[in-house]
C-alpha cells in the first residue's frame, strides 16, 4: 500500500507569534500530519517597498500597508526555527519549511531538513534552483502559474545539477486564495507525471477538503494543505485554510483512500470469497431427467449456488450422456454425465 505524505502547511499562519508556531505544530500532530510546514524568509531579501499585495493579500489585510511591510510581521528567527524543530521531535512530527530566498535556505540546511520545497514563486528564480540543485536532497517543485515549458526548465536545472528524477516529486498548484475548483486542473498532475517520469503530487489552495482526497485517488503521493488554529485569525493566509478538526478529516480521507487503492491485481478480495458460491449460479436441470438422456440447452438454466458447473462451461456440457438421474431443479455435477 502507498503511503500518501501530507503536509500540513502552518505556512505564516503564526501571524509571527513563536508559541502559536508552536500550538500549529501540536494541531498538526494531533491530526495525523506527516510533516509541519513553515515559511522561512527574510523579508528584505524577497520584496521591494514597491511590491503589491496580492488581491487576495490587500482582501484579508487591507491596503494601508506594504507587501513588504506585511512579510517583516511573519518572519521567524533561526532560535525560533530551533524550537519549532524541537517541539516536533516531542511531538512525534517531522520538521519542514519552505525557504523563499538563498540565506534561508542556508538556514535550512544548518537546522537539517528531509527535502526542501520549492514553492511556485521560485520556480523561475534560477539562482536559487541551482542553490537546491547544489544540496543533492529530494526536492518537491511546486508548479503554480507555471507551463509546461516553465516546469521543464525548472525540471532540468535541478536534474542537471544533480538531482536524480527519482527525487523530485512535482507538485500540480494553483496559485491562488482560495483557488477556485474549476482552475485546479487536476488532469495537469497525471500529465507532469508522464512529461517528467516522477512522482506526483497536489498543493491544495482549494477550500474544504474534496479536492485533496481526489488528487490521493488519482495517484498523488504528496498531499500539501493550508491549515489555522481559527479561520477569523488576521493574516493573509487564514481565510483559505482549514482547520484543526477539517485537516483531520482530510487525513482520514486520504488514508481511507490508500487503503481503497489496494495493490491493482484485479481478484477476488478475502471479503469477497465468501459470497462467490452465493451470487454465482451453476448448472441445474429443467426437468426430471433419465438416465441415458442426452443434455440439451433447453435441459439446462442456470442457477443459484454456484457450487456447481459453471454456466460458462454450459457448452460442453450439451450433448453429454446422463450417467444417473436427475430430478427438476438439481444441479448438474461434473460425475453426472458421461
């Protein structure tokens, strides 16, 4: 059975508070979470005073202030990293954070982490996919707003520099808060996983939980999803995320989903065995039969158990010579005829 690895994704939802960083990861462990993801940034290095707020940014946060201005609020200190990554160890949750640019991802490094993220804003930042490429650990690539074209460029930076394509997962995503059902294009995942050879995986920005299990169903072997102690908390990220109780729900999904998926040999399942003889028929005769009579079809109908002759085999059965016999309604045994 696969195992489907989600990650519950606290992103900025700490609103820059270390001990509600620290209750997200408590919620996530309490779910069945894999792994916790935060944000790792510095805020100086990723946006210019210029730089807009994303509509769905200036709905939940209001325009009176800068995107750069709003990130400096959510940055975590590298002493605040470090007992992230211990209230995991305590938690029995593993560690994870997306670095947005190079001295964060030196951070990473020094804390140690199992893959990095590639989120889909740098996706076309090639400095910094020759800065993963350069760690040789697995690597999700997260492909929102990106083509085809885009992702394989991407995609090569990181093989190129070292990276086997066994250790990349691609990520299907729609940049957008909430993204909107219609633009999730699921089918896009199955098509990167033919383009590229790897494993595939969903970013769910969508609200609630349906979408999720459906990327599970279809082959997904990475589950990422927004969640919040409290959807009414002020911050960019809360209004489309899910919470506690809702990304436990979705867990539960998605394991239920793994086992559902089974190992695809199509055969009888140990449920099943018992009902075979009693939802399959057999061969059972019309009417009282002599022996020495010669089967006809018009002798023959099948019926329930299906202990008996397979009615698949009904036409080597006409034309056999009865050794016994037979009284209506009894089924034919393979001793019967000669």
């Amino acid at each position: 059975m696969q195992h489907v690895t989600v990650i519950a994704e606290a992103g900025v939802n700490h609103n820059g508070d270390p001990e509600m960083a620290l209750q997200l990861i408590d919620a996530a462990a309490a779910a069945g979470a894999d792994y916790v993801k935060f944000q790792t940034f510095r805020a100086d290095h990723i946006a210019t005073a210029a730089a807009p707020k994303a509509g769905y940014q200036q709905q939940t946060t209001g325009t009176s202030e800068s995107q750069l201005d709003m990130i400096r609020k959510l940055e975590l200190s590298e002493e605040t990293h470090l007992r992230l990554v211990q209230r995991c160890r305590e938690k029995g949750i593993r560690f994870l954070s997306t670095a947005f640019d190079l001295p964060s991802v030196e951070l990473l490094e020094r804390i140690g982490i199992d893959f990095y993220k590639i989120p889909s804003g740098e996706l076309t930042n090639l400095p910094y996919l020759r800065k993963i490429a350069a760690l040789g650990k697995p690597v999700l690539l997260s492909t929102g707003m990106a083509t085809l074209q885009e992702v394989r460029a991407s995609f090569d930076v990181l093989v190129n520099g070292g990276i086997g394509k066994e250790n990349i997962t691609v990520l299907q995503c729609t940049t957008e808060y909430p993204a909107p059902p219609e633009e999730t294009n699921l089918l896009a995942m199955l098509t990167m996983q033919q383009e590229f050879g790897t494993a595939v995986g969903f970013s769910d920005h969508t609200e609630g939980i349906t979408l999720a299990i459906a990327a599970a169903a279809m082959g997904a072997t990475v589950i990422e999803k927004h969640f919040t102690l409290d959807r009414n908390l002020p911050g960019p990220d809360h209004k489309a995320s899910l919470e506690p109780d809702e990304l436990k729900a979705m867990i539960n999904g998605i394991r239920l989903v793994e086992k559902a998926l089974g190992d695809g040999i199509k055969q009888p399942g140990n449920a099943e065995q018992k009902n075979i003889n009693i939802a399959r028929k057999s061969l059972h005769v019309t009417k009282n039969l002599v022996a020495g009579h010669v089967l006809t079809a018009t002798d023959l109908l099948p019926k329930r158990p299906g202990n008996g002759i397979s009615p698949m085999q009904i036409d080597s059965v006409i034309g056999k010579k009865l050794l016994r016999d037979v009284a209506a309604d009894e089924q034919l045994l393979p001793g019967d005829f000669a």
